[in-house]
C-alpha cells in the first residue's frame, strides 16, 4: 500500500505506483512532473502551471476516476494540524479494514520465513 499524502512527483511517484494499492489524501497532487515543470517544457512559462495541472490530471479525484488510484483519504477544509491527525486516522482505519478484508480471503498473511 502506498499512501500520497502531499505533493507525490518524480521518481518517487513511479516508485508508489508499484504498490498493490496506492490512496491519496484528497487534496495531494501525484504526478512524475510538477505542474510548473509541465509549463516550462510544454507552454515555456511556469506560470501556466494551473493549465497544465489541468491537463496532467495530477488530482486524486482525476486519477480514481481514471482507475490509477483505488482510494482517496477526504480531508477537512480548512486544512490545519488536528484535521490532518483526523485523515490520518480515517487512513488508518481504511488500512485495517481493507486487512481485515484481505485476511478473511485469505490473502492477508503471509508466509513465514524461518531466520
């Protein structure tokens, strides 16, 4: 499970989408290239960075509905240190349900390797 609780880019993005299941915060960005990066190359000005979010579809909402991701975490607005605590534990409950699910089809454990 990889979890992209803020901005996920680069080859650190590649490296979560490797995961059975990737989940992100509502509002976390997950792309191998920055908005403002996208600009520069594609539109020669960072400043257009909002056009090319649009165009990355770099947005949990965006990437759930074109099947990259399989859970998005909801947050609270505004965004502060106790809501964050509070998406955490809604994550964090989400993984134990989700393991639950998976131990009782069998898939939760696995196999033991003697040391």
């Amino acid at each position: 499970l990889s979890m992209v609780i803020g901005e996920g880019g680069s080859g650190g993005a590649l490296a979560m989408a490797v995961a059975n299941e990737v989940w992100m915060l509502e509002n976390a960005i997950y792309s191998i290239l920055s908005p403002e990066g996208f600009a520069s190359i594609l539109y020669k000005d960072s400043k257009k960075a909002p056009d090319a979010a649009k165009v990355m579809k770099v947005t949990a909402k965006d990437l759930q509905n074109l099947k990259l991701i399989e859970r998005i975490i909801p947050e609270e607005q505004p965004a502060s240190k106790e809501n964050l605590f509070r998406a955490y534990g809604r994550g964090h409950g989400g993984f134990l349900q989700d393991l639950r699910g998976h131990e009782r089809r069998g898939a939760g454990k696995p196999p033991v390797r003697p040391i």
